[in-house]
C-alpha cells in the first residue's frame, strides 16, 4: 500500500479502516459515528488511536506506524509501580496521534522500551492480559479506544439518552476532562484463555470468568481540552487503566440481558 500511494495517504487509509473495524465491535462508536455522519463531520473531532501492544511486539508496532510517517512524541509512564508504558507518536501530515500502550516493569520506565525489544512477560498487567485475551491491537482485536473532542458534559447527557453510560471522569480539571464509555465486553476464545492458564498468567477461577463471562474490550473516550492543553495527565491515565483491568470484573458482573457482542 505504502509504494502504491505513499506513506501519508497510505496512513489515512489503514486509520480509517481501523476506526471502521473498532466502530464493528463498539456500540457507543456507532451511536456517536451516526451522529456525528449526519452532520457530515465524520471522525473529524479524534484526538488520539489507543493501541494495545504485547512486550515482545512492540518494537514491531512502532515500526510499523513509523513505516506509515509517525514519528516518536513523547514516552509516556506513571511511575515505577504503575506497571505500563507508552510512547505516543504523531503523523505530521494527516495530523493523527497514536497513544501505544505496554506493560513495563519498575526498571524498564528508565530505557527507550520503544526501541529495545522486552523480554517476554513472568507476569500480566492490565495491557498484558488485555492482549492475551483479545489479541494486538494491530493484528486482531483492534483499537482498545479512540479518544475524541467534545462537549463533554453534553456527550455524556447525549449518549445517556441513547442508553450508553459514562464510567467516572478519571481527569476533571478545567482544561482537561476525560471519561471512557461504559467498556464493551467481548467473548473470550477458549483457546486464548488455556493458554493464560497454562503459562500461569491466570488461574482458574480467572480462566472460568473469562471464558464465560468475556472480558470488557473497548470503548469511546469522552474528552474536553482547554486552553491549548495538548498532553496527558499520567496518574489519571494510570488509574482508569487500573479500574479498566479485566480482572476487576468480577468486582461489577456483566448484565445477562445484554448479549456478548463480537
């Protein structure tokens, strides 16, 4: 694709098709795209593509998203004990920001984790096990969210009235206000789940949770900036992603009326 059309126009079209396949698998995406398409707006208002990566591929993904002309903002992570990490690039051209997610231990925040290749995981953390349950962002299971500008208050009230909640604004300052979308649960293959289990990544009450019940996959993010705020609020990002844990779902089971989506 990229010698066909160029790395720019290449990028606009691998984005657009991952929006379309994360609006498949969320239902506040295609309630807020219908919206937004009747007023001819699209997804003009995105602020940043969250991709979720394994340890051991994520050098492959920023290679991948380099070979589409992103380049390297900011590394990003909260902190030696909060257990992730995450570099944040930004394509010039088309003005399309990627925030890429990964589990890190305390002494990998100190290393360029974008460039050096991770040793494979002894333990999960929430981006860890959303991956080993779902699959890499880029390869199968998709975008985890796609953050966009609004209104906040307002969306919030909107998307209410279509019957999507709004979990717990994790930033609420007055020049940055964020919140996710009630998460969208999707059905957990067996085969993903055993091999958790075998490798002792989860244990058996977590594997029958997981297989029955499914695990919360994506959702849209809600966000609000002021005064020309263009950055992250790193311990407010680290506590959604910790409330966002699959393993907290037990914590609030899923409503059996509401069937599991794919």
């Amino acid at each position: 694709m990229i010698g066909l059309l160029g790395p720019d126009l290449a990028c606009h079209v691998v984005f657009a098709e991952e929006r379309a396949y994360w609006e498949s698998r969320n239902r506040a995406a295609r309630i807020q795209k219908r919206r937004q398409d009747s007023l001819g707006l699209g997804w003009a208002n995105h602020d940043h593509h969250t991709f979720r990566c394994s340890r051991i591929h994520f050098v492959d993904l920023m290679r991948a998203l380099e070979s589409l002309g992103f380049e390297r903002r900011e590394r990003y992570h909260a902190g030696g004990q909060a257990g992730w990490g995450a570099q944040i690039l930004e394509q010039p051209v088309e003005g399309l920001v990627a925030f890429c997610d990964v589990d890190l231990e305390p002494e990998e925040t100190e290393i360029d984790f974008s460039r050096r290749i991770l040793p494979p995981p002894t333990r999960l953390g929430t981006i860890g096990l959303w991956v080993g349950l779902h699959g890499e962002s880029l390869l199968e299971a998709g975008l985890h969210h796609l953050e966009c500008r609004f209104d906040h208050n307002l969306l919030s009230q909107q998307l209410a009235d279509e019957g999507v909640g709004t979990m717990k604004p994790f930033s609420d300052f007055p020049f940055l206000k964020q919140a996710f979308t009630d998460g969208e649960r999707w059905p957990v293959r067996r085969q993903r789940a055993e091999r958790l289990l075998r490798q002792r990544l989860i244990d058996e009450k977590q594997f029958s949770q997981f297989v029955s019940e499914g695990a919360i996959g994506s959702h849209l993010e809600n966000l609000q900036r002021k005064g020309g705020f263009k950055g992250f609020n790193q311990r407010s990002v680290s506590a959604i992603i910790e409330a966002t844990d699959p393993r907290k779902q037990a914590e609030n089971p899923p409503d059996s009326s509401r069937p599991l989506r794919r």
